[in-house]
C-alpha cells in the first residue's frame, strides 16, 4: 500500500504524521485519506482536483493530476501552503 506523509497542521488534523493508504491512483488515495478524516477533504481536494496551493508529490516528484498511477511502495508526501514573514 502507497504511505501517505503529511506535512504541518495535515499532521494535527489527521492525528498521524503517516498513513498506508489502498489505491491504484493518486485519485483513490486521497479519497480514502479524506473519507478517513473528513476535514483533510476542503483543504486538500477541490471539486475533481487538488487546491492550487496545496503540493503533493509522489516519490519527490511534484504531481497534480489526481489519475497518476501508484505501487505498493510509493511514498505521496503531502504539503499545505507555509505562511511566512
């Protein structure tokens, strides 16, 4: 199963830094990740995609299709926005 890292207040909000998650895509992850904790749903997704300010990678690599592909070994790391000053 793809381990989901969440990164910052995704942390707080879901009660674990990291998650194994079932999905053949990146679509199913996240479904399952919100279906898991409801409140993830409006600051990650937005209708059929991920919010602009949010970064997902995949393996390191930066993804914002919801249809890539995922293995049993994949690492989808999860970032919302930094607010700095």
């Amino acid at each position: 199963m793809p381990l989901v890292k969440l990164y910052a207040n995704l942390r707080k909000i879901a009660g674990a830094k990291e998650l194994f998650m079932k999905g053949a895509d990146l679509g199913s992850v996240l479904s399952g990740l919100v279906r898991l904790h409801p409140p993830l749903e409006e600051i990650i997704l937005e209708g059929e995609g991920v919010r602009p300010h949010i970064v997902v990678t995949v393996n390191g690599h930066h993804v914002t299709e919801l249809n890539v592909s995922l293995a049993e070994d994949d690492v989808v790391a999860i970032f919302p926005p930094i607010a700095g000053g």
